[in-house]
C-alpha cells in the first residue's frame, strides 16, 4: 500500500491528505455516482472535471496553510 500522511481512524480506515495524483480517480469515483453522493457531499456539483478536482484540492490547501480550512479524504484498506 502506499504510504499517506494521515490519521488512523479504526484498522484499515484512516483520513488522509490528499495528494494531486489522486484527482483523477476521486473525480471518477464522484462522477460514478452523483446522484447518491451529492446528497451528503456538498462539492459534487461543481466537480465537472480533473481540472475542478485539481482547483478544489488547490482551493482547499491555500486554506490549509491559510489557517481557516482543513481537507482530508477517507480511504478503507481492503485487503
């Protein structure tokens, strides 16, 4: 498995920065399934492409160092 920077949640589930690498798959996993997700996700709508999921994580890691956001993704190791 590739290793995160990340907080242990409960065995094989943690929250994790993200990464930009990681932008095409979570924008394939939104795209996958708006209509479910959109209800408990408030970015879905806006995520229209890689390219929005890129400007997101960007949007999001200024906050970051800004002090006045925080951004992780929850990942479950499936082995």
């Amino acid at each position: 498995m590739t290793k995160y920077m990340g907080l242990n949640i409960d065995g094989d589930l943690n929250l994790i920065v993200p990464e930009f690498s990681m932008a095409e798959e979570l924008f394939r996993l939104v795209d996958s399934d708006r209509e479910h997700i959109r209800t408990f996700l408030s970015f879905v709508d806006s995520s229209v492409d890689v390219n929005s999921q890129i400007n997101y994580f960007k949007l999001k890691m200024t906050g970051a160092a800004n002090g006045t956001d925080k951004l992780f993704l929850t990942l479950l190791v499936i082995k």
